[in-house]
C-alpha cells in the first residue's frame, strides 16, 4: 500500500504482549493457538540474505517454526548465484577479496624498494608482471560459493526450511510461490512475515544501450573476460570501490561523476579519498552523466568496443569514449515491487520503493515487518544482521531491545579506504551550528609509503614519475565544544580504515571525549596513534599537515 495511504500503526499489540509477560516463545504459541487454525509455520522470512537469514536462524533458535524463501533473478547480463544474498555473492565479499588482490598489485613498487628482487614499475604497467583477470575471479568464486554452501548448511542445522522460491504475499498469512521445477504455484500458511528482500543495482533506463552492454556489481566479480578499459558511472559507495580496485589491477579506469563523490559522508575524507585515487591513476570526470552507450564491431582484441556518449548537462557538450567495459554503479532498488505489498496493506514509499517501519521494524501490516536494504535505514551487512537478530527476539525470545540506527560505522574500501562514525564536520554543524564543533585535523604520511617515495601514477603519465603521492592520511575527530569536546564524528583515510575504525567505534558509542582520546596511549608506530593527541583545530587555522617524525 503506497505510503500516502497508510501509517505505520504504533506498536500497541507487541507493546501488550510484552508488558503482560506472554512474549516469550511458549505463550506466543499459547497465544497464537487459542486463534483459528494452526498455521504452517510461526515465521516465514523473505530473502535470504544477510537480514532474513540473521532473523530466521534467531527465531529459529527460540523454538520459532520457521520457513525462509530465497531467490535470485538473474541480472540483465544473466549473473545469477545462491543463497546468502548480495553481502555474500556480490557485495562485501567478493569486493573485499578484489580489494585485496589491488593492494597487493599496488605494493610491488614498495616491494621492489624494500629489497625484493621485481621487475622495474612503472606507474600502471608492472613490466613483467602480469595480472590474470580469471584465475582472481575462480579464486573469488570458489570462496564465494563456499560461503553460499555454509548458509545453506547453517539453515539445515537451525532447522529452518530453505525454499528456494520467489515469494509473494496472497494474504497477510499466506504466502504464494513458484515451484522451481514444476512451475506451479504453491501456498503456505504462517503467523507472522519478515520482509529482507535486500535489493538490486538500477540502471538508468533511459539511457539507451545501458541496460543491453552496461555491467554492474552484480556482474562484475564473475565477469568470464577481463574488464579492459573500464567507465564506472556513478560517485558513491560501489562506484569508488570498483573504480579502486580495477585501477591497482591495472586497468585503465576512468569515473563518471554526476555531482559530487562520496555523498553524505564528510566532504574534505571524501576529497581526499578521491584525490588519492587520481594521482594512483583514476581518471575522474566531473559533472558527466552518459546519454547513450552503442556497441561496435569488430571487437577489440576479444574485448567489447563500446561507444560512450557522456554530456555535461550545464553546457550541453557531448564528448565521445570508447571502453570495453561500463559499470553501472548508480544506486540500488529494493526488490519490494513483486511482493504484492498493496494488497496486504504494507505501506511503502513509491520513490524509493522502501518499505515504512516503525522502530520495532513494524510495517503498516500488524503481522509483517521489514528489515535490512529494503527499508530506509543504512544499507549496510551488520545493520541488516543486528537489526534481524533483535527483530526476532522481540517476537521469540522475550526481549525488548531494539535496534539503534545512531553511531553505525563504515568503511569505503577505496586503495586509501575511508572509515568513518558518527557525523561528518558539514553534518554536526548543521545539527549543533557551527560555534558549537571544534574539528581537529591531522594530515601525514603512512611511515611505510613515505619510506619507498610511492609516485603518483597519474602524474608518471605525463613525465612527473617522481613525484610522491600527496599525504596518504587524515585524521579526524569532530567534538561537541559544551558536552566536553564529546567526540560526535571519527573520521580516517589511510590504510586499513575498517580496522582502525571498528575499535573506535566503540569509543564513541561509549561517550568517549577528547580528553578521553588525549589519555589513551598509542600503539607505536602506527597510522591509528594520530588519534592520541591531534592538536590542530580547524578553527586555529594553523596548518594541519604533519611536518614529519617520530612521535
Ligand atoms: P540482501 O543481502 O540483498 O538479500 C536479499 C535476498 O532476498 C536476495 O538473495 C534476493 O535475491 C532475495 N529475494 C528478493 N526478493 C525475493 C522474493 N520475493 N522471494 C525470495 N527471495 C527474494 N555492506 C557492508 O556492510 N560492507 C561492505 O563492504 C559492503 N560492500 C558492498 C559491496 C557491494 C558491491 C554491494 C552491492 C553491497 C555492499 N554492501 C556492503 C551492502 C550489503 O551487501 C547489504 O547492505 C546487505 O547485503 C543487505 O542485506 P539484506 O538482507 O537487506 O538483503
Ligand atoms: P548510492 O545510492 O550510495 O550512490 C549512487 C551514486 O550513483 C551516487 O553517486 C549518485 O549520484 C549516482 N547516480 C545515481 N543515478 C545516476 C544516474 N542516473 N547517472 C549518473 N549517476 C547517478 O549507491 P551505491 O550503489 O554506491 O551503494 C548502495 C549502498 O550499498 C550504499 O549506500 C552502501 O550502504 C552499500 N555499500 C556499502 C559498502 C561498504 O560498506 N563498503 C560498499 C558498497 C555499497 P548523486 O550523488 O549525484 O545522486
């Protein structure tokens, strides 16, 4: 049901059960056999990726009768994989495995200068080392699938019934799906429905050519061929990420950016992350977006040759560009058009196609709720996870917990990554003005890369090869100057951001204050120490570039 039509409704009739005692698992049976007839199972969640398979093995756990329906359409490429969802088959995982086989392209040129005996780099060309596109995708795959596989046996052990079915709602309690082999429609008949459909990449529709010769995430870790010469659309997230990772496998990559990168996030992390990926030789273009894309024959070297039209829409001019790839990393939609929300009174937004919770993950449907990409929260694996497992028990296990959406943190896996929690600079001076937010800064040089001179590739190109790379790292922490520099916003670009960022987290879940950070003792020598005891403040106006040193 569209959203103008319907209000999630409060959590009374959860709030009754608890308070009256009877949300532990055997008085919601009592509960819900003194009803009409029993029904086939007590759950069934939709999608069985990292949201619905968290929830499913947590009711299940509870004694919750439990059946998950798990299906992928295959992409307009025809990818397609098993059960675990995106995270596990064409996001996180295979991402992060890419992620890594980059960094270590990238480190040859720090090898070769710390004494091991490698052929001479050049900027993007390792002379006499070569990188096999398919052997890194089996290895990818085989990980990948072995994943797949230990879901399905987690399910098997939580007895949870796995269907491997496209599911719809007939009714609030029933549920009506496909018979892989058979084709025939079946039905079953549940208690209560959690909705983790996750959802699918969106590519402009509109510009012709994109759907037909445009890749995107779900394509690009199983890709049979080598991507060659790569166009990546889009400025965000999946566009950094993929961008990064081609470019240290030595592939020549280009991002067309519509507006700016890294939206949301802190603007000067977000430009320096960007930065750092031009002088490694990720050619960005700005304020593009491509009007159409036509394949042309004869092929290049077994590669597609794709014509790329991009237009400046401020000034109308229309540049034209051959690559063999394009990725579509342009935003996601979630899978919730097929689940026949209408009829079931579900209320969802029709831009967005998110579906509407309350904070319990409530829908506007008494007896459905929603959790994960397809509601409009963070679309991130753990906050899928976490917001799953709590969900399920609430309604089986007796708790009241619920889950906090504030203080997440993440990691952008760019070659310099970007981690962050919390709010950026622009963010918490809105939230508190800016009198009230005192930033301090750090840029400086990773003592590893500063010890090897690692160039800007983009400038080897054109005969500056031995020019270093700017500072590979900033440091930042944003504080609340009247709640005792209470530290609002960690930011950090440099290696190994996830790392760094996750025990941090906690810090700032805890309250911690700048103070608090000026006591803790660093770990020598690290990237992470700059954190014990940054001095500069943004409103000094000092300069926060490090001079160089120890300690
Ligand atoms: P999903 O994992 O998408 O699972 C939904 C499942 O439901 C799918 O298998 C789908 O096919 C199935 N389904 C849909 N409709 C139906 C239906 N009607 N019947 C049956 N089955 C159905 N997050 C991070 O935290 N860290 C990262 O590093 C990270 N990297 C990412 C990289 C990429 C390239 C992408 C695309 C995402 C990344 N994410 C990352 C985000 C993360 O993958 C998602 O937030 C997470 O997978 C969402 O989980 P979910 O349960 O909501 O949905
Ligand atoms: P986002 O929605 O974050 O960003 C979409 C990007 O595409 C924006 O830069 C947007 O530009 C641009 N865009 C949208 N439409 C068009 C268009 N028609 N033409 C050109 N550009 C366009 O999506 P992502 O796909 O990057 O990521 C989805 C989510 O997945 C993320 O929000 C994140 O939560 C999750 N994720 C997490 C990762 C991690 O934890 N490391 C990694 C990857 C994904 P504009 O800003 O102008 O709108």
């Amino acid at each position: 049901m569209r959203r103008a039509a319907l209000v999630a409704p409060k959590q009374c009739t959860l709030i009754r059960r608890r308070s009256s005692g009877i949300c532990g698992l055997s008085s919601y049976r009592a509960l819900s056999s003194a009803a009409s007839p029993r029904p086939d199972y007590d759950l069934v969640v939709i999608g069985g990726g990292s949201g619905g398979m968290a929830a499913a093995k947590e009711a299940a756990n509870h004694g919750a009768r439990v059946a998950l329906f798990d299906y992928v359409k295959p992409s307009p490429q025809g990818t397609t994989w098993g059960l675990g969802g995106t995270c596990v088959n064409v996001g996180c995982i295979p991402k992060k495995l890419m992620h890594y086989a980059g960094l270590i392209g990238a480190s040859f040129y720090d090898g070769r200068h710390l004494g091991w005996q490698l052929p001479e780099v050049h900027g993007r060309g390792h002379s006499g080392i070569v990188h096999e596109w398919g052997h890194l995708v089996e290895t990818v795959q085989n990980k990948v699938r072995q994943l797949s596989f230990s879901y399905k046996a987690a399910l098997r052990s939580n007895k949870v019934k796995y269907v491997n079915a496209l599911a719809r709602f007939e009714s609030p309690r029933v549920i009506e799906y496909g018979n892989a082999s058979s084709g025939e429609r079946q039905k079953l008949t549940t208690d209560k429905v959690i909705i983790a459909v996750g959802g699918r990449p969106t590519i402009p529709e509109d510009i012709p050519g994109a759907v037909e010769h445009g890749i995107t995430s779900d394509d690009i870790f199983s890709l049979k061929r080598p991507p060659g010469r790569t166009l990546v659309v889009g400025g965000s997230y999946i566009a950094l990420e993929t961008a990064g990772f081609l470019n240290e496998l030595n592939f020549d990559v280009s991002v067309a950016v519509r507006s700016i990168v890294l939206r949301g996030f802190d603007r000067q992390c977000s430009e320096k992350v960007a930065q750092l990926m031009a002088e490694l030789g990720v050619r960005f273009i700005y304020s593009v977006t491509p009007i159409s894309i036509t394949r042309k024959l004869p092929d290049e070297g077994g590669l597609p040759c794709l014509e790329v039209k991009l237009r400046t829409p401020e000034s109308g001019n229309v540049v034209t560009e051959v690559y063999n790839t394009v990725v579509f990393a342009t935003g996601r939609t979630p899978e919730t058009a097929h689940l026949g929300l209408d009829a079931v009174g579900v209320s969802y937004d029709p831009q967005t196609s998110k579906i509407d919770v309350n904070d319990v993950e409530q829908t506007s449907a008494g007896n459905i709720y929603a959790v994960g990409d397809c509601i409009p929260q963070l679309e991130l694996t753990p906050v899928a996870v976490k917001a799953g497992e709590l969900l399920a028990r609430r309604l089986y296990g007796g708790s009241t917990e619920k889950m906090d959406y504030e203080m997440v943190p993440t990691t952008v896996f760019t070659p310099f990554e970007y981690g962050c929690v919390g709010l950026s600079e622009e963010q918490a001076e809105e939230r508190y003005g800016k009198d009230a937010i005192e930033t301090l800064l750090l840029e400086f040089e990773n003592l590893e890369l500063s010890a090897v001179h690692r160039p800007k590739v983009a400038t080897a190109r054109s005969d500056e090869f031995d020019v270093n790379l700017s500072a590979t790292n900033l440091s930042k922490l944003v504080c609340l100057r009247n709640d005792n520099n209470r530290v609002v916003g960690f930011h950090y670009v440099g290696l190994n951001a996830g790392e760094v960022t996750q025990g941090f987290a906690l810090a700032l879940r805890l309250g911690a204050t700048k103070s608090d950070f000026d006591k803790m003792i660093g770990i020598h020598p690290t990237d992470a120490e700059s954190y014990c005891g940054l001095t500069v403040t943004r409103r000094s106006g000092e300069s926060f570039v490090a001079a160089g040193g120890c300690g």
